[in-house]
C-alpha cells in the first residue's frame, strides 16, 4: 500500500489564538465594540485549556520536552471534548506529530471536519476569538475476522485497513498465539517453531506455513510430540482465521510506504505523510489478542521515534485508557509504560482520559504525570487516589464531586500559564474552570 500524497487540505493558518483585551469587554455586544477593540494579537505557544473561574485562561506551558496529561472523570462530562481539543493544538500549534491510539467509539469520526455545534464555537470565540478548524485525519482500521466497514459512510473520508507483518510476527509467535487462546500458550515446544523461524517468514501464504509446520513438526507417526504438534496446527489455524495477518490477507498490508521510501509501520507512514492517524478500535476492542496488537504499534513507533522523526515530537493519545491495557502485566500496559517512563527522553508524550483512574496501570500515573483534568467524580477511591497524587486537600475532593458538564479542576506538578487582560503569570495550584471546546467537530455519543 502505498501513500502519494495525502488529498487532504490542511487548515492554511493553524490556530489563531487572540487574547480577549479585558475580561469584561468581550461580552459587550458587537454593535458596541468591534473585534479589534476587543482582543489583542498576543502570541500564546501555550495551550488554552479552560476559562477559570476569575476570567483568566489557563494554559499548558509550551516547553523544550513533552508532557503526560490524564484527563479522568465520570462519563459524559467531558473528557473525549477536551481530548480533542488538546489533538488540535498540538498538531497546529505546536506542529507536534499526532497519533489518535484508541478510538473505541469511533467518536473522531467527525473530527476531521470543523467543530458545528453554534455553542461551542460561540464560546471559543468569545473567550479565544478561534474559530473551528478540522484536522487532517486518516482513520487507521485493523483487521480481523469480524471487521465490517461502514463503506458508504467511509466515502469522503481517508482510511486505511491494517494487517500486522507476518514474518515479525513470527519473531514472537508464543506471546501472539497465547493472545488468540491463552491454551495455545506453546511454552517450551515453542522451540519446534523457533528452529522453522526463518522458513515460516518467507512464507507468503496461510497454505504454505501449514505444510512447512506438516512437513517439519516431529510427531507425525507414532505418539511422540503427537499433542504438541496437534496443539501448534491448531495454534496457526486459529490465528490465521483471526485475519488479522498480512499472508491472510493480501489485500491489505502490513506496511505502507510513503514516496518511495522503505516500508513502515502505518501510524510511522501517515504521521510523516503529516497527517493523524487515528485507530479505530471498535471491533479490536472485543478481541483476546488486542493487548498484543496495541503493543506491537505502540513499540514500533517509540523504538523507531528518534530514528524516523529525528528533532521532531510526537504525541500519543488513547481516549478510555482502561480499554487498552486492563491489568498492569498485559503487554499494551507495558509499551505505554514505557512511554511514560522514558517518553521526555525519547520525546514522545502521552495524554489518556479515563473514567477509572484506580484501575488503570500503575506505570502510567502518579509520578509519571505532569498534568491531570478532572471532571466530575463521584467515586471516593479515584479521589483519595487523584488527592494523593496531586497533593488535593479536603475541600478540592469534595468540589470535584459537585462539578457540572464542562468544568474540571486542572492540576499539575509542573506549573500552568494563565492570561488575563493582557497579562501573563504562572501558577501551580489546582484551579477550576470550563473547558474551552473543541475546534475540530465532535461525535456526539452513539451517532455515525
Ligand atoms: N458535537 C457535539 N455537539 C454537542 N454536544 C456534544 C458534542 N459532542 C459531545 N457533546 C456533549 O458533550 C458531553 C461530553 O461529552 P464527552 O466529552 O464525550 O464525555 P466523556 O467524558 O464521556 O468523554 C456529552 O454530554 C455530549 O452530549
Ligand atoms: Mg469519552
């Protein structure tokens, strides 16, 4: 598969972002004043996430590394808005690169066209004079047995499907097979398939890796190895049913290639094609081996990051973390933990949101978080955790309780910026404040 150019037609100027000249003014109605009077070009690197309470806009810091932020809170405050919003600036304002890793709802459906709702872009231009602005996204589909793409509605956007490269799978086939059935765990005998490695990843079809492991398994007469052998046939056939390998499936891929160059990962590809991928985890998320595959994508792109986007930053963003990794030993937790323990050094960030902070990984919160926005909750167990975390006294808990739609309490162990009439500070206690919307368009919940 091959990517020529991207068809997609960025938004020419990013993010203009004006500072309103005084709290008060930008609620005057326009007859009276104009836009100009009202706001002032300043440049803010930094990015606005929330109006606060006295008038001022709060902002991350735009800095030398990357950051990790959690975005945490029961449904439907918030969350997945202010997750989009956040893609948004880091792709156009700080030119960062951008990978969506976790859509589970398929809620970035829309994101590729300018924010509609007349509310939200009333109040981020009230408050930000910015206007929407759609981002360049190509949605990444994995493939599997089950997998049913809504073509009619895929017409007018950019997508791809994806298959994982059989001969690396190869390299690792215990951890891949135990994915599909914890019982084809091969343990030792695994070593029968080691020996075949390097046949079996020259193999360009399902057909022919059956009659290498045929032909090449002992146990073919008598009762010797007869179960093992049984166990690995088996073990194949089922991964090969599971579609999800490029020699079972021809059509598509596993990798793509970008002008010419060599052929890569598909996030790799379409970031330096300077557009956002965003995986669409729909059908994934209801499979055994999913950990397996989030891993091999969330690998392959830290391990190569210096090497393929040498001076340049990139940003993962997985929306309902839990999803991804549920326990802290599974191997999506561990590629994630990697990123939050050695992301600043290999510049790759990382914001999640998520409505159970007490059950994701311990390897991606607490220390290794720089930032965290919390909507509303009303679990005690998230709040002592979050408190302890952030250093919350009493009364913040009990206001996280009662916040309403939108708002959040944002807080740090770094420091956020705030703008208010022309001037700039910093501070870094907790501070309440409403989110400022999207820019690109939003799913609401449940609709295509
Ligand atoms: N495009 C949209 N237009 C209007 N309202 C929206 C839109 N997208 C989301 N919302 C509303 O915003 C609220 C918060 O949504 P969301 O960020 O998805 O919550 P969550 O915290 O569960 O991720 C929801 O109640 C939803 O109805
Ligand atoms: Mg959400």
């Amino acid at each position: 598969m091959e990517i020529v150019s991207t068809q997609i037609n960025h938004a020419q100027n990013g993010l203009i972002i004006k500072m309103p000249l005084g709290s008060s003014l930008v609620k005057l109605n326009k007859t009276f004043i104009e836009d100009k009077d009202r706001f002032i070009d300043v440049n803010i690197e930094d990015i606005p996430i929330m109006y606060c309470e006295d008038g001022s806009i709060c902002c991350i810091p735009k800095e030398e590394e990357v950051f990790s932020l959690a975005i945490v809170g029961a449904s439907g405050f918030g969350k997945s808005l202010a997750l989009n919003r956040i893609h948004s600036h880091l792709f156009y304002q700080w030119k960062t690169n951008v990978c969506l890793m976790n859509d589970i709802s398929e809620e970035s459906f829309k994101w590729s066209e300018p924010m509609k709702f007349r509310a939200f872009k009333e109040f981020n231009r009230l408050y930000l004079n910015q206007e929407p602005c759609p981002s360049p996204i190509v949605y990444v589909y994995p493939n599997t047995n089950t997998l049913d793409l809504d073509l009619d509605f895929l017409r007018d956007k950019n997508y791809i499907k994806t298959v994982m490269p059989f001969a690396d799978i190869i390299e690792d086939i215990g951890f891949y097979l135990s994915g599909i059935n914890p019982e084809f765990d091969v343990g030792k005998s695994g070593m029968y398939i080691n020996d075949l490695k390097d046949s079996l990843s020259e193999c360009d079809t399902a057909m022919q890796v059956r009659e290498i492991l045929t032909e090449e398994l002992p146990g073919r007469e008598g009762k010797n190895f007869r179960a093992m052998r049984i166990k690995i046939l088996t073990a194949f056939d089922s991964l090969f049913k599971e579609e999800i390998l490029d020699i079972t499936n021809p059509e598509c891929h596993a990798y793509i290639r970008l002008n010419n160059a060599p052929l890569k990962n598909p996030f790799i590809t379409l970031m330096k094609a300077g557009v956002i991928p965003s995986f669409i985890t729909s059908d994934l998320s209801t499979k055994k081996y999913k950990s397996q595959i989030f891993a091999c994508h969330i690998n392959s792109i830290f391990q190569n990051h210096n090497k393929e986007f040498p001076g340049e930053k990139t940003f993962l963003l997985f929306d309902e973390l839990r999803t991804v990794c549920e326990t802290d030993n599974d191997p999506a937790a561990k590629a994630i933990g990697q990123v939050a323990a050695r992301g600043r050094i290999m510049n790759v960030g990382l914001v999640y949101a998520t409505q159970f902070y007490d059950k994701i990984p311990n390897c991606v919160k607490g220390p290794k978080l720089n930032y965290l926005m919390a909507f509303n909750h009303n679990n005690s167990k998230i709040l002592n955790e979050i408190g302890s975390d952030f250093d919350l006294n009493k009364r913040v808990k009990e206001r996280i309780k009662k916040l309403k739609k939108y708002e959040c309490f944002a807080m740090t162990k770094n420091k956020f910026i705030f703008y208010r009439d022309g001037e700039r500070w910093e501070d870094s206690q907790p501070v309440k404040g409403r989110i400022f919307y999207p820019v690109a368009n939003h799913q609401t919940v449940g609709k295509k």
